[in-house]
C-alpha cells in the first residue's frame, strides 16, 4: 500500500476528509451487516433474503472486516516508522545544532586577541578624544542544565543573538566559559546601556521558555568608568576568572 503513503503536503486537508469518509463509511456496512446477521437471531424471524445472496453477502461482509483490519495495521505500522524516522531527524537536527554552536564558539576570538584589541581602540580613544564601552555578559545555567553538550549549546545560541544585535565595528569575545566580552568604539555609556538594553532583549530569546540560563550584563566606559586600558581589563579578567572558578565548583 505504498500508494497511499505518497501524501502532499497541500492536500492534508483533504486526506483528511477522505478518511472521515471512509470511517463513516465503514460503520454504516458494518452496523448494517450486523444488524442483518443478527435479526434472525433477535426475532426468530427469517431474513427475506435467501439463496446464493445471503452467502454472498455473508462472504462479503467477513472479506470486507479483513481488508479493512488488514488496512488499519498496515497504517499502525507506517505511523510508528514514521514516529522513528521523526524522532531520527529530531536527533539529528540536534547534533546539528550542536555542532553549529560549537563551531561558533571556535571561531569567536579569545581574551587574548581582547587585550590586543583593547589596547588599540583605547589609543584610538584617547588620541580622537572619543568614548570607548566594554560590556560584560556572565551566563549562569540553569541547574537542569547539566550535559555540557546543551551547555555548549545555550552559549552558542547567545553568541548568535547577541551577534545580531551589534554593528559591523562592534567586536564580540569569549573570554571563559559563558563569559562574554564586548567591546563598543565611539560608543558613550549611555548608548552603551542601550546596546546592553537590546542584548538582554536578544538574550531572553535565546534562553527559551525553558530559562536555560539567567544573564548579568555590566558596561564599563571610558572616561566615564575608567581612566585607562589596564582598569577595564581587569574587569573583564576578574569576570572571565570568577566563571571558570564557578565552573570547576559546580563540576
């Protein structure tokens, strides 16, 4: 029955009712020919119809129950193929994911290239007399989220969103373990706060409606906050080594 598996997306609606017809259907025959097998025995009376009829009627009705038996396995045993054929692309799709996740993670550049990056846009600053904001992403997982796979997977989805949400001269960092550094050029403390203001809103999508993590954001700008290169990074060391020290507790 290969044929009725070929099924179009477009005409869901309807196989649909195709199928309601066919229950309907298949319960008038079958009350029908019940009922007329059943009335001599009800009222002792015999049926009007004799002869080759009744036995081809008879033939009838028990062929007619076993193809649709036969039909209904049949479909019992396509659903469950097509149940493990969903639940294969399901895990496939996941491992995908993952992998994507972690591909970004590989290729998002590391503190070091931050304290290189760091010292050229405060010169930068400081010569063009121009504001220069760092802003600070902590990623806490929730306690249900133990496999560091999904770990992995969560930090990637927030490395996407907030991607999203920064201009072409922005620059993003991971400095540990769901800890993230960003550094914003020209940018003064209180656009900062609106960047960080959009990234939340990014980061909440991110995290579902599962809560897969909570955030703390926190923006450092110069000259507002600090006077030199060397006082916002160490704020992005001592955020960077109090998440890997979290880490190692919670492993």
């Amino acid at each position: 029955m290969n044929i009725f598996d070929r099924m179009d997306p477009s005409k869901i609606d309807q196989r649909d009712a195709q199928l309601w017809i066919l229950a309907i259907a298949m319960i008038v025959i079958f009350s029908g020919g019940l009922a007329l097998l059943a009335y001599p025995a009800a009222f002792s009376t015999p049926v009007p119809l004799s002869g080759p009829w009744v036995r081809r009627a008879f033939i009838g009705f028990c062929t007619l129950s076993l193809l649709l038996i036969g039909y209904l396995i049949e479909r019992q045993v396509m659903i469950r193929r097509l149940r493990a054929r969903l639940e294969e692309e399901r895990t496939e799709a996941t491992g995908l994911l993952r992998q994507a996740s972690a591909d970004l993670l590989e290729t998002l550049p590391r503190f070091e290239h931050f304290q290189d990056r760091l010292a050229m846009e405060f010169r930068r600053a400081v010569s063009l007399q121009r504001p220069l904001s760092l802003v600070v992403v902590q990623l806490k997982f929730a306690p249900a989220l133990e496999d560091p796979k999904d770990c992995s997977t969560a930090i990637g989805d927030a490395a996407k969103a907030m991607i999203r949400k920064l201009r072409g001269e922005d620059s993003i960092y991971l400095f540990s373990w769901g800890v993230f550094g960003i550094l914003l050029p020209a940018v003064r403390g209180v656009d900062a706060q609106r960047v960080a203001d959009r990234l939340t809103d990014g980061l909440h999508d991110a995290s579902g409606a599962g809560n897969r993590f909570s955030f703390e954001l926190r923006v450092v700008n110069y000259p507002e906050h600090v006077a030199a290169a060397r006082e916002m990074e160490q704020t992005a060391q001592a955020a960077a080594n109090w998440q890997e020290w979290a880490g190692l507790t919670a492993h």
